[in-house]
C-alpha cells in the first residue's frame, strides 16, 4: 500500500476512530445523564444537542469518513491479491453498515420523531422512555462498529507493511 491508497486508508481510520469516541460518549455518560433528567428537560436538551451536532465539522467527519469508507471498499477490489485488500473491505463496510446505516435508518427518524414531541404532553415521558432505550442500544452498535473499522483499518495499515 503506498500513496494515495494509504493516505485514504489512514484517513479512513483516524475518522472511524473519531466517530467511535463521539458515539462512545454518548453511550457512556451522555445519555445517561439525560436519563436523570424529569422527561420535559431530558428531551428539551436532547432536542438542543440534535441541532447543535449539525455542523460542518461532525458533518465532514461522519460523512467524509463514509465517502472514504466507500472509496476503500471500491479500492480493495481493485487491489484483491493484496494481504490488505480483505481488510480495507471489512473496514469499510463495517462502517458503512454498522454506522451510517443505524444513523440514516433508526437514529434520524427517532430524533425528527422527538423534535416534534411537545415536552409537557401526557405521553412525553413514555416516549421519552422508549427513546432513551432503543437509541442507547443502537448507539452502542454505532460506536462499537465505528471502533472495529478504525482497527480493521489500522490492521490493514500494518499488514501492508510487513
């Protein structure tokens, strides 16, 4: 692996590694803190910490990492005899799968769902509730997904120097 191929693969890696520790926050004490939160506030500050996530620089890292994650899946194709190329497809696609898929198809759904959830309603805290427990779990396939490609990527990375 030389070049562009290991620029790619490098920044492929340190961007599935960011999004691990974004994610492992939110498993670790983010969303636990929003549990001891009285439901109106807990889902008044999630609602705040959804709107603020969208910026350029989670944007780029979440999505650039997908692209480059896209472009290493293609790559390790185009370079199949390689001790690496095994690698650079099971990194990719476990990012791919494991992240984008849960956040474009579980996690952006329930939190439109949530913005449009009124806090003081008489069933705010049961959704509150729901909420809290399956996007907590799917994060936790989120981050762990996000870890595993940023080390399969390393892997790769090594391999192809030996």
């Amino acid at each position: 692996m030389d070049g562009f191929l290991f620029a790619l693969t490098l920044s492929a890696a340190l961007g599935c590694g960011v999004i691990a520790g974004v994610f492992f926050a939110f498993s670790a004490f983010v969303m636990r803190a929003l549990a001891r939160l009285p439901a109106r506030q807990g889902i008044a500050a999630m609602r705040a910490i959804n709107v603020a996530a969208i910026t350029p620089a989670f944007m780029v890292a979440l999505f650039g990492t997908a692209m480059s994650c896209g472009a290493l899946i293609v790559s390790s194709f185009l370079v199949w005899g390689e001790t690496f190329a095994g690698y650079l497809l099971a990194g990719g696609a476990l990012y791919l799968l494991g992240v984008i898929g849960p956040t474009g198809v579980y996690h952006v759904p329930r939190n439109e769902a949530l913005a449009e959830i009124e806090p003081s309603s008489v069933g705010a805290e049961d959704h509150w509730s729901r909420y809290l427990r399956g996007w907590t779990t799917w994060n936790h396939l989120r981050f762990a997904a996000a870890l595993g490609a940023s080390a399969t990527l390393i892997i790769a990375l090594r391999v192809s120097h030996v």
